[in-house]
C-alpha cells in the first residue's frame, strides 16, 4: 500500500495517483494537487449548443482517466462504452473521449484508436487496429482483442499513458 501525503489515503501498491485526492504519489512527492470540488466540475461542464459532449454529474462517473505525462483527471461519465481516440479535420466518425487537446497527434493516438467497455465489475479495452498500438502496463496488446483491466493499471495509447482508477462503491 501506497499512503498518499496529500490525504493520507491508502492506495494499491503500484498506483501513480492518489485514487482519493487525485496527487501524483511516485516521484514527486514535494507536489501538492489542488482540490476540485463539483462547482468546478460543474462550471467547465458549461456546454454551448453547438458543443456535441453530453454533461454528466462528476458523482455519478464510474471511474477516472489520470494523464501520467500532465497529472489532468478526466473523469469517466456514467456510460458502458467508450471509444477513444482524437478528432481531425473531416473525420465522420468522432471518438466518444478526444485526447486531441492532450497531445494525442504528437503521441500517435489514432482517430479511432480503442474501445473501453464497463460490464458489470469488469472493465475491457481494445485497440481498434491502431497505427501505434496500444499497450497495457508496458506489454503491447494484439489489436481486436479484448483485454481486461484493473485498478491502478497504465494503459497506453501510443505514447500517450493514461492510468485507470476505478471508483469504489
């Protein structure tokens, strides 16, 4: 177990964030994350009508993307299926969570890159037959294959590495 300095919160042993407070726990123990309350949440969830992401309350997501690289946490929304990928100019098909402000292009994230899917307590990704691949706690994935995760686990795609927590119930 992994206690985090920030909150004091026991983690599994192995996680890079604090599941509870979100503070990066390897590495860079001097660095202080800043608490985010659902005001917050609820003020960068402001949508224009012309914005095609649906809002969703932050205290019903499931679980949380933490970007390894930046330290952001994007939460998960209450859905069972996500493809990710990045949005490009003419694209048909859009990718439920855009990693395009986030890199993506410069990581070798493709358009439609993989597929995450909530069963019941089990969590499953699969790469769509990405350009770069995609990669599981550093062990490359064959692609159209359904792999499952865990908590704390370091999916990557291409280059850009994402760790998944799981909300406890």
């Amino acid at each position: 177990m992994i206690v985090c300095l920030n909150c004091k919160h026991s983690n599994m042993t192995g996680a890079l964030f604090c599941a509870e407070c979100g503070t990066q726990l390897i590495g860079r123990e001097e660095l202080a994350t800043q608490i985010i309350t659902d005001n917050d949440m609820k003020m960068e969830s402001k949508q224009s009508k012309e914005d095609k992401y649906q809002s969703f309350n932050v205290n019903e997501a499931w679980g949380s993307f933490h970007l390894v690289d930046t330290g952001q946490v994007l939460p998960l929304s209450i859905k069972n299926e996500f493809t990710l990928g990045r949005v490009s100019e003419g694209q048909p098909i859009m990718p439920n969570i855009d990693f395009s402000p986030y890199q993506a292009y410069a990581s070798g994230v493709s358009r439609l890159h993989s597929v995450l899917k909530r069963a019941g307590d089990r969590v499953i990704y699969m790469d769509l037959g990405s350009a770069n691949g995609s990669y599981i706690n550093g062990a490359r994935l064959a692609p159209n294959v359904e792999h499952p995760l865990q908590h704390g686990d370091v999916i990557a795609l291409g280059k850009l590495r994402i760790q998944i927590l799981f909300k406890h119930k």
